[in-house]
C-alpha cells in the first residue's frame, strides 16, 4: 500500500524559513514525480511546486518561486520542500502527493495526510 | 496562466444525479482530473484522464470532457458524497504549471 507522511510543520515567524519532509513507502519511488500542494485555512487548493522521478526537472508556482526549493532523495525515499522568506499568506496544510508519471506532475494519487504551517508573530 | 472555473456550490437530493463543470480555454485537448475532499480529510482521486475510475472509486462518480467544459457527473448520490469537488489540470504551456479549479461544495439536501 502507498503510504505518504508529511512532517516538519509548526509555528514560524514571518520571514523564516522551515524544511518540510515526505517519507514515502508502499511503490518505487524514483518512478514517480512527486508534489506539494497546499491549503490555506477555509480555501481551496493551491499547487506548490513538483519535482521528476529523478530530480532532474523541478516546477515552481509563480507565488513561492525564488522563496520555495523542492528536492528529494531516492536512497531514501524522501521528497523536501524548503521554505524560506515565509510571509502570513504561507500558512497552510502542506500535502504532499505522488503523481502518475515519471516527469510530469499530471494527477495526484494518493495524497499525504498533510502537516500545518502557520506564519505569524 | 490557465485558469479552471468552477460553480461555488452545487445542490442534490438524495438519489438525484449531480454535476459539477470545469470550465476553462479549450480545456477538451488537456487531460482532466477530479478530486473529492471531505472536511478534515485530504484529497481523494476519484477521476482521472477526463473519464477513469481509479480502483475502490465507485462507478456512481463519471467524468466528461470536451470543448471549454469539463464535467463530473455523480448518479444516485448518497450522503456520503457531500464534498468539496476540485478539477485539476496540467498545463504543458510554457508556464508548464498544475492549475487547480476553485472548488465546488456538493450538498445533499
């Protein structure tokens, strides 16, 4: 079974930084594009930012990029998502979510259970 | 950029069959997918590529997609699927991003 956990979340003052973390297991993990995507309290779904099987092609929202970094690491199974300069409108549910191919972040399938940054003072 | 619209809300009884459009420029040549999502819960995929079922999803939930519109289409709605409903995309353009629609609230009367 394909099992995403997120974590790494907390409370951050504005213009820190946090590393958030996706430990995956259940699939082979350097097969797949991985995701964040994120929710601010009561709003929709916002994409963040998506990385390829192999790391090699990363993919940014115009509103975290220069701000946000995606990497992973496949001997461990393991997608980040460094977060730094964080203003108030950062404060989400970060998800992290595997896509169905390879390069591309075409769907999301699962989804993790999500982990809360909150950015105030 | 691309950009999904969805309708806020959408209103069912029990039994009744609900859709949900998707609307976006020339949305019938990219692939669609469709999200539900339950208060507290992360997203669950319950259509892929405009009209697939992943497995476990039941084949109450269907999907269409042509023109500027893309539609989920849920028949004999039960409770239980009182969701947020979201669309979602990828948009192979230059600006090679993810778009999601706004959403939309499924309420059974």
């Amino acid at each position: 079974e394909v099992h995403l956990l997120e974590s790494g979340g907390g409370l951050v003052q504005p213009g820190g930084s946090l590393r958030l973390s996706c430990a995956a297991s259940g699939f082979t993990f350097s097969s797949y594009a991985m995701s964040w995507v994120r929710q601010a309290p009561g709003k929709g779904l916002e994409w963040v930012s998506a990385i390829s099987g192999r790391g090699d092609s990363t993919y940014y929202a115009d509103s975290v990029k220069g701000r946000f970094t995606i990497s992973r690491d496949n001997s461990k199974n393991t997608l980040y998502l460094q977060i730094n300069s964080l203003r108030a409108e950062d404060t989400a549910v970060y998800y992290c979510a595997k896509a169905g191919g390879v390069v591309v972040p075409d769907r999301f399938d699962p989804w993790g259970q999500g982990t809360l940054v909150t950015v105030s003072s | 950029s691309y950009v999904l619209t969805q309708p806020p809300s959408v209103s069912v009884a029990p039994g009744q069959t609900a859709r949900i459009t998707c609307g976006g420029n020339n949305i019938g040549s990219k692939s669609v997918h469709w999200y539900q999502q339950k208060p507290g819960q992360a997203p669950v995929l319950v259509v892929y590529d405009d009209s697939d079922r992943p497995s476990g999803i039941p084949d109450r939930f269907s999907g269409s997609n042509s023109g500027n519109t893309a539609t989920l289409t849920i028949s004999r709605v039960e409770a239980g699927d009182e969701a947020d409903y979201y669309c979602q995309v990828w948009d192979s353009s230059s600006d090679r991003h993810v778009v999601f629609g706004g959403g939309t609230k499924l309420t059974v009367l």
